[in-house]
C-alpha cells in the first residue's frame, strides 16, 4: 500500500506540473493543440490511479492502472514532441520526462505485484 501511496502522491504533483505546463504553453508559446493533447493524458495518469484504489475488485484495480500506464506513455509521448520541436526547454522537458518515466516504473511494479499476488 506505500508504494500506491507514492504513485497517487507523483502522480498529483507530476499533474499539477501539467496543468502549468499548459497555461505556459497556450499563454506564452501560443501552442494549444499539443497542450490540450497533454493536459487531458498528463491529468488522466493520476485521475485513473486514484479510481483504482477504489476498484470494485482486483479487476477493476488492475484495468485502471493499465488505463493509467497508457496515459502515462501519451504523456511521454507528448512531451518528448514539445523537447524535440524546441518548443518546451530541454532543462524542463527532461525534467518532466524523469517524472514521467518514474511514474510508469511505479506502475509497472505496482501492476506487476497486483498481477502477481494471488488473493
């Protein structure tokens, strides 16, 4: 359970990161298409972890975190587009593709000890 604790923590703060991202990014870059495209997916890893607490079975638990781990690599994804068309720094896009990346090994493990454990 700690490690789902971290995985809900990361995942808020990697989301509140996110959400300042994109009023950088539509306010001081005039980009919004790419913004909204990482708004919904960045917000969404975090939003689909916390569901999975309250899953109805290990099922549900399970699929949400798989829902998770997806949105995690768009993300990823997204961000790596906005590095390489040098529209977000270097300095900041490694910095939010570390937590990016460290929030999908959480939920790797997470799943992989879920999918594991045979109660």
């Amino acid at each position: 359970m700690k490690e789902q604790n971290v995985l809900l923590d990361k995942s808020l703060f990697f989301a509140v990161r996110i959400v300042k991202l994109y009023h950088y990014l539509c306010k001081d870059k005039k980009e919004t298409v790419i913004a909204k495209q990482l708004l919904r997916s960045g917000t969404s890893i975090g939003a689909n972890a916390n569901e999975a607490v309250y899953g109805l079975s290990k099922a549900d638990f399970v699929a949400k975190l798989h829902i998770s781990l997806k949105e995690t690599a768009e993300t990823e994804y997204w961000l790596r587009i906005l590095v390489m068309s040098e529209i977000l720094n270097k300095t900041e896009g490694d910095s939010l593709l570390s937590d990016c990346l460290e929030i999908k090994r959480i939920l790797i493990s997470t799943l992989n000890s879920a999918k594991n454990n045979k109660e």
